[in-house]
C-alpha cells in the first residue's frame, strides 16, 4: 500500500523525534515519530527491503492470505464465466447466432498471448483470415468482440493500433473482419454464408457524413422519450474510435504503427477522442497529491486552483464523453463500434467497461459489475503489475536531504517532455531511430504503445518462447515507474460519477468501488496481480490464492445502495434503461481522497465551482472525426473548426498546457491521528 516513504532524521542539536512518513495508495497519509534514532533507521530499512526485494510475485501477500469464515466458503473465481456471458449476449457455441461464433484460435494463447482463449468473432470470418488479420494489428490484438446489443445486434469490438508505418500499409483481411463486424446486424446476418461480406457489398451501409456526426452531442443531459425515439430512427452511422489524440495517432505511424487509413474503412466514420496518455494521467493524479499533502495538517482546505489546474477531472470528463458517445452510437443510432486506442489495453479498457455501464443494467448490479471487470479489464488484458507498482520501487524511498535512487523527476524527463509538453512527432522519430538501429529484436519490444513514444523493456508475458530478448532486472524485481498510472482508478472515478448522478439505477454503493480500488493495491488477493488471462493460467492463480469477489460477496449487504431501484429498468422501454453522465457535473470523489465534500467540490471564495469542461484554455474536450469535430469544444459551444490540420494544432496545444507540477517523496506531510479521525473514515478489514 505504500506510495511514498520518507525518513527524516532528527536535526542536530534538536529536541525534534525522528520520524517516518508514509503516503499510502489509498491516499490515507501516516507519520511515524521514533524516541531513537537508531530504531527509526532500522525501521525505515526494514520497510524498504520488505516493499522492494521481494524479486517474485509470489512472495506477495495473496499467496499466503488464508481467509476466515464467512469468506473462507465463498469462490469468487466461479463468478465469471466467458461462455456463460456470451450466452447472456445471445451467443452460443453454436456458429451463426446472432452473426457471431466463438473462434478458440487463441486457446492455447499463442496466436495473441494478451487476449483472452475464447475469441468472438464474425461467423462469416474463418480462422485462416484471423490468422492474416492478427499480423496487422499490434500485439495481434484483431478486432473482437465485448458487448452485443440484445435488441438491435449492434456491437462493441476493440483491438489495438494497426500496424500502418510510413508506407502506409494495409491489410485485406484487417478490412475485411471489419466490415464483417459491422455487417452483423442486417436482417440476413444468422444465414450461414459460405463467404464474408466484400467491402463494396457494406459500403452503403452508412452513409452518414461527418457533419451528420457532428450533430451527435457528447454533452450528456437527461433526454426525454420522444428524443429518443427520434434519434433510435436515425441512420446507422458506424464508428471506428481512436482515443488517442489525432497528433499522437499520426506521429506512431512513425514507429510502424498508428492508425486506419479510412479510404479502406469507407463503411465507417473515425473519431479520435484525445484523451490523453498514462503518463499524463500519472503526472495529473500527482498534482492532486501535491495538493491534498499539506492540507490534513494546517487548518487550510485544499488549494482548490490548484486541484482545478491538476486536470484530473477534465481526465474523467474525457473519458465520460467518449463512453457517451460509444452508448449512444450502439443505443440509439443503432450502430457498430470499434474502440482501440495504442495496445488496447488502457483507454480501451475504460471506453469499452464505461459505454456497457450506459448501455446494459446488468454491469450496474453488483454481480454484472464483477463480470464487467472480469471481462474488459482481466480477460481481454490490462497490465495491472505494471500500472499498480504494486512490486515497490527504491525511487519512492528517500531519506531527508539524501536522495535515494537519483531524481526520478530527472530520469522520466524524456516521458514528460515527450506526452505534455514536447513535440510528438519529433520525439516518435527519435523513437523510430532506436527502433530502426535494433537487431534481431522482438517486435513485442517496441514503444510502450500506451504511453505512445516511451520505450520500455518487454514484460515476461508479452515474450514468445525462444525469444533472445532481456528482461531488465526492474522488471524482474521490482516497478518500473514511468509505466505506472491510475487507468483503473480512473474508471473507478468515472464510474462513481455515473453512480452520483443516477443514484437509484446502481445495486452498488460507493463503498464498493472505494475498497475496490484499496484492494487494487493491496495485494491480499490474487485477482489483479497478472496482466492478462494467460499469465493468470499460468501462475495457478486460482489454485494458490483467493479472488477479491469473496471479499465483497461475503460481506454483501455492506455494499449494497439502499436507494436502488431496480424496478425501473425491469418495467422501462430498452432505450430508457440508458443512462449518459451530464458531463458538466463531473465533480471531485472526496471520499476516495480521504476529504470531505465540503473541502473539494464547496464554493471558491463564494463563487460556483468550475467543472471539468470549463477549465478553460486550449485543451480538447470532446472528439474529432476524420474531417470534423465531434462533440464540444468549450463547456457550451459546440465545435465547430474544420479540417484535420486545425484539430491536431488544437490538440498539440492542449497537450502543451498540461503542465506537471513538481514532486518528491520529501515533500509528503503526514496526517495527524486527529486530523485523520475528523477527516476519513477507517475501514477495518
């Protein structure tokens, strides 16, 4: 649980103790004063050695956790099954229903080793044009299904980047999966034909232009049964999503990569939502802290310019407005969507999770939501070890005026400057260089996608047996930190705000999602310490440790909303049973940051508290198409500049005005007992 460790000696010639400060994951702050100094050396080193040397994953808590009754008779592992929930969705094992069949391609996890065994696909699609198909896409993570609309067969697919480069490649069978895909709703999708659809054969499938799609507003707002009913009549307007910046898209074509060239997905429309890479998102959440530090200690509330100027709730806002837009196109435009983002497993990951929460009331039961995120997050991957940390680092360790493990500030320089402030293209050509002058290197070893331009050694998983690539001794033993950032947290946050804004349509409470993400951290179960489904099989993960749903399950009623009416979506029309987040509101989870609401979302100086979408300056709120905007680009304006060149200027700007705020474990201030007492709550376990 620790985040940062500070020791700090007591001043000579001063009655002052010596003390230890810990920040925790959770956000609780501890202070520890030592009547020797000796003891409080000895306790620091003992913290240290245990958080940063335990070299396995398997020395972690979760393997020698032994849980007592009631939770000892519940098996969480048994809650999740994949075929189970696809028959949920109306797909059977059977080929040809609904369109769909369950390719086991992947069931030794060789063809993609990040992706789950069990694959659905297009019937129309063999597995001889999975296996082309899998050579475009990064990681070979194809385009696949998560989520098929019970009433009108539209889907979500996602996948990762297309493997485009500078010579533009393409992929006949790439295009052909994805025109299958959107071609499953028509009428005769359940006949069993002998070939897939050719691309001119779904070509007038959406006609829909951009500025018809720019028309679709990611504003959410409460919308009444008429509107719905005229935007359910509406043409299908398939959509391809790319959640990277359109600059960030465009400048990994440079190391290979990057993303469709539409002049051969003519059946579909792309939006680039800009949302911003796990570095930026690392750095955001650090400004909060550097905001919240001080403020347990002093009679001061938190510097609440300075939590606006964080940009954590114009992260979430983000996210929020690219979910809407997914539910919507699915919901109420009767549409196909395809998400990716760089590898598919950040950003995609939260539109993906976030747009079924709109979309199906199942997730938003707390049974539905465990298989949410067994699905988009454990099964179809996320690299959890290496975003969560939670395998300790020595750059978190310092002692008071002697740094420990260099300048950590320093050392990640290149990442900050290359995702906030830097040019992207320039930095992914100096990528590109490194990439160029590699020999005989695994391509799994390139750019960490996800963070778009940062190079990173290859994690264990992600190698092919026989492959003669090194892993870095970091990896081995212990946390790279330029690879953490809150992905998961933030669709936890995300979620919250969906449950504040609609609280009578979620079984769960916000508790629930609280000591989910403690136990993100904690490592008491075995449930999020692999990155994907291979690795878990792997590691006996089921056999050696317990799932952290028995922790929940057993305790139920704990986390059960009493204001939850599920009666509302079983008796409302299908398009009522959605639900869109009113973007404007997105407001500060104080419960999460151990504060109360008062202190994060009450009035600035008697003024109304500015939101995510109104932080001004040149940052995109919203998505782009491929010629025109989609969405907002101020809090009430609608976009409205046209042509690619303006939007990837806009968004360059923006990604310039994210600044990072300096930070360092010695700058962490404890909590006092009694400041902690007023302020959080204690949750035993």
């Amino acid at each position: 649980m620790i985040a940062y460790c500070t020791y700090k000696p007591a001043p000579p010639a001063s009655r002052q103790a010596p003390s230890i400060r810990l920040r925790c994951r959770d956000f609780t702050f501890v202070n520890f004063l030592f009547v020797s100094e000796t003891k409080a050396r000895d306790v620091y080193d003992s913290i240290k050695s245990l958080t940063c040397k335990l070299g396995r994953v398997e020395k972690l808590y979760a393997f020698t956790y032994r849980p007592q009754p009631p939770e000892k008779d519940v098996n969480g592992w048994e809650l999740y099954d994949a075929k189970r929930e696809w028959r949920r969705l109306g797909i059977s094992e059977k080929d040809g229903d609904k369109g769909w069949r369950i390719s086991e391609i992947n069931a030794d996890y060789e063809y993609a080793p990040t992706y789950p065994a069990l694959l659905p696909v297009p019937s129309t699609i063999s597995d001889n044009v999975l296996n082309y198909a899998g050579k475009y896409r990064s990681r070979s993570r194809i385009p696949v299904l998560t989520y098929l609309h019970p009433v009108n067969n539209c889907s979500i697919t996602r996948s990762s980047q297309p493997l485009v480069g500078v010579r533009m490649n393409r992929s006949v069978q790439d295009e052909r999966l994805v025109a299958a895909i959107f071609s499953t709703s028509k009428p005769d999708a359940d006949s069993q034909s002998s070939s897939p659809p050719s691309i001119k054969d779904i070509e007038t499938e959406s006609q829909t232009s951009s500025t018809q799609l720019a028309s679709l507003s990611l504003e959410s707002s409460f919308v009444d049964a008429e509107a719905l009913e005229d935007e359910a009549i509406s043409q299908q307007n398939n959509l391809i999503v790319d959640a990277r910046p359109t600059v960030n898209a465009y400048a990994m074509q440079a190391v290979g990569k990057g993303s469709e060239n539409m002049e051969h997905y003519k059946f579909a429309t792309k939006a680039y939502l800009g949302i911003a890479n796990i570095h930026v998102m690392r750095h955001s959440l650090e400004k909060v802290v550097d905001t919240l530090k001080d403020s347990d200690i002093t009679p001061l509330t938190p510097n609440r310019e300075a939590l606006t100027n964080s940009g954590w709730l114009k992260h979430i806002s983000g996210l929020l407005d690219g979910a809407s837009l997914i539910a919507r196109q699915v919901g109420l435009h009767h549409s196909h969507v395809l998400i990716h983002c760089s590898d598919g497993w950040d950003r995609t990951s939260q539109l993906s999770a976030l747009s079924q929460l709109c979309l199906d009331p199942y997730y938003r039961t707390l049974e539905g939501f465990i298989v949410l995120v067994e699905k988009d997050w454990l099964s179809f991957g996320h690299m959890f070890r290496y975003r969560t940390g939670f395998m300790g680092s020595e750059k978190w360790f310092e002692v008071e005026n002697e740094r420990l493990g260099g300048n950590k500030r320093a050392e990640n320089g290149a990442a900050i400057g290359a995702n906030s402030g830097g040019n992207a293209f320039e930095n992914a050509l100096l990528s590109a260089k490194g990439f160029f002058n590699k020999k005989n290197e695994s391509k799994e070893s390139l750019a960490d996608s996800d963070g778009e331009m940062q190079p990173y050694d290859t994690p264990p998983s992600a190698l092919k047996s026989g492959s003669a690539t090194k892993v870095s001794n970091e990896h081995k033993n212990g946390t790279k930190v330029n690879e953490t950032s809150p992905i998961f947290h933030q669709f936890l946050d995300a979620t919250y705000q969906l449950l504040y804004q609609h609280p009578t349509r979620f079984e769960f409470n916000e508790r629930f999602l609280r000591r989910l993400l403690y136990h993100l951290y904690s490592c008491q179960y075995g449930t999020f310490l692999y990155d994907n489904e291979k690795q878990r099989v792997e590691a006996g993960v089921k056999e050696k440790t317990r799932s952290v749903w028995d922790y929940f399950l057993s305790r139920r009623q704990q986390f059960l909303n009493e204001k939850y009416e599920p009666v509302v979506d079983d008796n409302i029309k299908e398009q009522e049973r959605l639900l869109f987040p009113r973007t404007k509101e997105v407001r500060w989870w104080s419960e999460v940051f151990g504060r109360t609401d008062a202190e994060m979302n009450g009035p600035l100086h008697g003024t109304p508290i500015t939101f995510a979408n109104g932080l001004g300056g040149s940052v995109l709120t919203g998505a782009e198409s491929a010629d025109k905007s989609i969405g907002i680009g101020t809090a009430h304006q609608p976009r409205t500049d046209g042509g690619l060149s303006q939007g990837a200027e806009r968004i360059a700007a923006g990604l310039s005005a994210l600044g990072i705020g300096k930070s360092s474990a010695s700058q962490i201030r404890s909590r006092s007992p009694e400041s902690a007492k007023a302020s959080m709550e204690v949750e035993m376990q």
